[in-house]
DNA sequence: TGCCAGGGGGCTC
DNA sequence: GAGCCCCATGGC
C-alpha cells in the first residue's frame, strides 16, 4: 500500500506523509498560480479541474469531483524520500532542503504551463497570477464551483493580440498569438522521445519560448516532467553566483537539480532567505 | 552586440 | 515617494 496518499472515494484523496507534502511550500514554490486562499486551506485550479484542499489532524485532505487527476497532478504514485536519498552531497543546500523539503514536482497540463510560464517572463508572480485569471474568466469554462478552467487551445485562438494586451500581458502579447497558432500543430507525443538537449530546442522554437522559459515547461509539465531541468531566474541566478564552483559544480549535475532548483527558489523568493 | 519594448505591485531606502 | 526590480524574449 502507498504509504504517502490514497484515494478513499469519488471526491476525496487523503495524503498521509506529509514529510513529504508541505501544501503551503507547495503553493508557493512557483509552479502554480491558480489558487485561492479559503478559510481553512487552498481552491485550486489546474487546467479543466478544481479541488479544495485542506490540512487536518496531521493529513491534506484533498476534495473534488476528479480524484485521479490530482492523485496524478500531485505525482503521489512517487515517494520522494527516494529523490532525498541523493541529496547527500548537497549538503551546502541543507538550509533550503529543510524548509522546502515537503515541495514536489506537479504534473501541470502542458498547455496551461507554456502560455503561465511565456506571460512569467520578466514579471511578477502576484502580477501575471492575475492575468493568468483574467484570461481564464475571459475565454475559459465556468465550472460547477463558479470558477473558471484555464482556457483550452481551442478556446485562445480566438484571443488577438489586442486581447492579451488589454489583460496585461503586455508586450508578450504578440509571442502569445504566434505560440497559440504554433501549439495547434504540435504533436506533444513526439517530444516524449527527445533527449533533453534536443527537447529544450525543440520547446525553444515556440514564439516566446527562451531557454529559461523551456526548462520550466520541461520540468513543470507532467507531460515532461524531467526532474533535471534547471530553470535559470533572477533568484537562482543570484544564488549561483554567490556558490563557490564547486558547489555550483555538484548541483548543476545532480540528476534531481530541478527539484533542488525548487527548494532554492522557494528560500530565497518566499521566505527571502539567503543559502 | 546592445538596446529596447507594458505595466504594476512590492520592496528598499 | 522615488527608484528599482520582477520566474526573459525577440527584433532590430
């Protein structure tokens, strides 16, 4: 039996290791945006699906109508202890480790994480969030719980360029309206069977899509999820500088550096912590 | 190669 | 309250 989580019934998952799920690190890790603060937790939206998520007496109780798409979006199947078993030799990252350490890699939709992550580039997260929601109100599905599902591809074509300028995606407008169109053609399958060298490349050539924008998709998308992808920002460039070459040396070759990636963003951009 | 292009929220001082 | 920066990228 999975020790970390468990379906229990059609509406409800129930997350026992929480060593391994810290939902507010989660939350604030920067790979999700659609979420709202309730009462006693978080409303989250990923793609067409929603869930009110909650701790309580030491579990994360998660409700919705789609169980089997945040056991999956949540990656539960995996038990991150394995991944933490490397971290031995990163030492130097104890600090980030400990405080980000019940973080996970989600398997967000691929669509939704291209167009979030061209609208993140040289932004704020509290800025483009609110894009991001507008867009959704705008041109995607109303749900049962009155919120609305990130727009389907189908549905952002109708998007001009005028559209996203006026829900503040400023001069990503343009990139966005080309990447829509190029999206159509893509055949997502095919990327599967790239190597990483090749896959960043490939994502590279979508309008709007730089290096830094490709490895967040690489490693965000549940479609990719390749836990090597090192997403260079502003925060991580800043800790790399200050790292002696060695350390820079051992982290940049870890075969789970983009899970490291995450706990160091998560100490300096939340919890503006230096390593 | 270097510079420029939205806007606004949050931070530092 | 001024000045700076933000999960960067493409075009010139």
């Amino acid at each position: 039996m999975n020790r970390i989580a468990k379906i229990i019934d059609n509406k409800t998952v129930e997350v026992f290791d929480l060593s391994q799920f810290d939902l507010d690190a989660i939350m604030h890790s920067g790979q999700v945006f659609r979420y709202f603060k309730t009462q006693d937790g978080y409303t989250l939206i990923a793609g067409a699906y929603s869930a009110d998520i909650k701790e309580n007496n030491g579990k994360v109780i998660i409700t919705t109508e789609s169980p089997d798409f945040f056991y999956e979006y949540f990656d539960l199947n995996t038990d991150y202890n394995s991944y933490k078993k490397t971290f031995e030799n990163v030492k130097f990252l104890q600090n980030a480790i400990s405080a980000g350490g019940g973080i996970r890699i989600l398997k967000a939709p691929f669509f939704e994480t291209v167009i979030s992550f061209i609208i993140s580039a040289n932004n704020n997260i509290k800025r483009f969030t609110k894009t991001l929601n507008i867009l959704s109100e705008q041109f995607g599905t109303k749900l049962a719980n009155g919120l609305y599902a990130f727009p389907t591809l189908t549905q952002l074509e109708a998007a001009t360029e005028d559209d996203f300028k006026a829900f503040g995606c400023g001069y990503r407008a343009a990139y966005l309206v080309k990447a829509v169109k190029q999206l159509k053609e893509l055949d997502l399958t095919a990327l599967n069977d790239l190597s990483n060298d090749r896959l960043i490349k490939a994502l590279q050539k979508f309008c709007g899509v730089g290096p830094k924008v490709a490895a967040c998709i690489m490693l965000f998308s549940g479609d990719l999820h390749k836990l090597d992808s090192f997403p260079i920002d502003t925060w991580i460039d800043k800790n790399l500088q200050s790292m002696p070459d060695f350390q820079k040396s051992i982290l940049l070759n870890h075969p789970y550096k983009g899970l490291l990636q995450q706990y160091i963003f998560y100490y300096s951009q939340h919890l503006r912590k230096n390593i």
